[in-house]
C-alpha cells in the first residue's frame, strides 16, 4: 500500500506489543521499519523499466526478509542504545529491540498481500506472487483508523493502558481488511449470477479492488472466446454493464509471450492480459494489457501495458515496450469513483 499506510501499520503494531518496554519509540522505530521493505522501489530505477517489475515487492518483501534482518536490525539498535545510555538499566532488554523490527518489518508484506498488486512472500525460494484482492493501495478509512490509534497512544502516552489503543486501531483496520476480503467473494458471486442469468455459465471470474473504498469492484469473466470487463458495488449492487472484446489467438501474441518481457508481463499480470491488435502503415501494433486495473469496461483499456510492432510479415520489430495511461486524478473523477461504489439507485 502507500507509505502513510504502511509506516501508519509498523508503528501501530510496534506500540501495540512493545509499548510498554520502549514507549514512543515503539512509533518512530516501528513507522520506519514499517515504511523500510519499499526500498526495492529506489534500486529498481537502475534496472530498466522490467527489470523493476521483478524487483519491488521482491526479497524485501519476503516473510524471510523480516526475521532475519530484523534480528540483525534489533541487535544493533540495542548495541546504539546500550553504548549511548548512562547506565545499564537504561537500556531496553535487546528482545525488545529485535521483536519491534521483526513485527515492523513483517506487517509490510502482509498489508500488501491483500492488494491486487502481488507480492513475493517467498522469495528467493519462489517467484510465485501472492494477492488477496482485498483493498486498494490507497485506502483513507484503513489508514485513518491506524493514524486515529496512533494520536490516541500519543495523548495517552504516559499512562499504561496507551497500547489498548494501537491494540484496537490494529483489530479494527485488521477487520476491514477481511471485510475487503469479504466483499471481493459477494463481487465474484453476484457477476457468476448475473452472467447465468445471461446464459453464460463456466467463465472464469476476478473481482478487483478500486481505490479509495471497499464496495465497488472491478470484474474481468474469461471465456474460452471472449473477455469480459465491469463493474459493480456491493453497497447496492445493479446490473453490470459489461464491455466484450474477443479473446485472440495469434502467433504475434505468442511471440511476445515468448520474449524475456512478454514473460515477465505475464508473470507480473498473473497471466490476466487482453490482447489488442491494431493495424498500422505496414504492418500491426500488438498491445498487451494487465486485465486487473483500469477505470472503464473495456478490456482493452488499462492502466498499463505493453506495446510490440510487427511488420506486414508478422516479423517483430523490437523488443516489447511498457507503457502506461493513467488517468489524469481531479476532483470530478474522484465523485464519480464515490458515487459509483455508494449509489442509491440502481441506473
């Protein structure tokens, strides 16, 4: 998720189990360590536009990942505290220091299993992505109700009981996630009834988060001949306007798939891609792109992608190319995206 979110969850669930033994510091360590694993962002600008895709939410993503360097962490933090302090009894027991870094770190990977994005909880062993589709990356409720514990702990700092309320903020946030999870099932459900209804039986179906809340869901159903893009809240679900592309079958697809980055994209997608073929002078353009994230029911629109030209032979003419068409963020979009996920009345 974004950084707020996930320094917000470290720090909450470092105060919530070590506050007692570190006190504030618990928040300031725990935010940190929390925020730490989205380093692999920074090294990924220097391994090309691929090679980035491989690398965040990789090894620093891993449950190996905080264990091992949260030991490490812990122990030397502890060996800063007790050459800093006056006397010996100043400084925290060394398990404290390390359990704080372990939980801070591990609660990044967790939070980011239940977005869309996928995560590499066992690298290096596997390159396998894990996502439960549960919440956006950007979610305001989740991360107000951290922020809310951490300002209560705060104020209450120097009392004992300042932990019972990152305790709670942790229960609550962690129950919206479930409700997220819960959501996406109810999402895949009500699409499976309303494509029988339509007399379409056996697609595969996805529901994925949007941003910003729970209810609205974006749905992709996969035939053995077409794909299927739309939406629908759980606030007050309404008949889904779906958008039908043909799912192609072309060796030009195949070639890209067959590339270092077509099968990185695929890996990277999950394998959830809608191709496009568009003719161009002399030859075609083949798009490739990730059926998880887009704002219209259109199976050919995503947020990204990738690009491939072919000649009028079928011959590639480079190497596939990322690309991205992100809308523009304003404030009418934002309602829409709101008014979507919270109607009143079905259209």
């Amino acid at each position: 998720m974004d950084p707020i979110s996930q320094a917000a969850l470290g720090a909450a669930a470092g105060h919530a189990v070590f506050h007692r033994q570190l006190g504030m510091r618990a928040v300031a360590i725990g935010a940190v360590a929390g925020a730490f694993p989205d380093v692999d962002a920074f090294w990924g600008l220097f391994e090309g536009p691929f090679g980035r895709l491989v690398s965040h939410r990789g090894i620093t993503h891993s449950l190996f990942f905080g264990p091992v360097v949260g030991s490490i962490a812990g122990w030397a933090w502890w060996r800063r505290e007790r050459a800093r302090a006056r006397a010996p009894g100043d400084v925290p027991d060394m398990r404290a220091w390390i359990g704080l870094f372990i939980v801070a770190l591990m609660s990044h990977p967790l939070l980011d299993w239940f977005t869309t994005f996928g995560t590499q909880l066992l690298a290096p062993v596997s390159r396998a992505r894990f996502a439960l589709n549960g919440i956006a990356i950007v979610d305001p409720v989740y991360t107000f109700v951290l922020l809310a514990g951490l300002l209560l702990a705060w104020f209450f700092r120097r009392r004992a009981y300042a932990g019972r309320f990152t305790g709670i903020a942790l229960v609550l946030s962690t129950a919206y996630l479930l409700v997220g999870l819960w959501i996406n099932a109810l999402a895949e459900q009500e699409s499976r009834r309303q494509l029988a209804d339509a007399g379409i039986d056996g697609a595969e179906i996805h529901a994925f988060p949007t941003m910003l809340q729970l209810p609205h869901r974006r749905v992709v159903a996969i035939t053995e001949s077409e794909i299927r893009v739309g939406f629908v809240s759980m606030w007050h679900p309404c008949d889904i306007e779906w958008g039908v592309a043909p799912r192609l079958r072309d060796a030009r697809i195949d070639a890209i798939l067959a590339t270092q980055e077509g099968q990185i994209y695929e890996w990277f997608a999950n394998g959830l891609l809608a191709a496009e073929i568009v003719p161009e002078d002399g030859g075609h353009r083949v798009r490739l792109v990730d059926l998880r994230y887009g704002y219209v029911p259109d199976p050919s629109s995503s947020l990204w992608g990738i690009d491939t030209r072919f000649d009028a032979m079928g011959r590639m003419l480079g190497p596939p190319e990322r690309f991205t068409d992100r809308p523009e963020v304003s404030r009418e979009r934002v309602s829409q995206l709101l008014a979507d996920a919270f109607p009143s009345i079905c259209p």
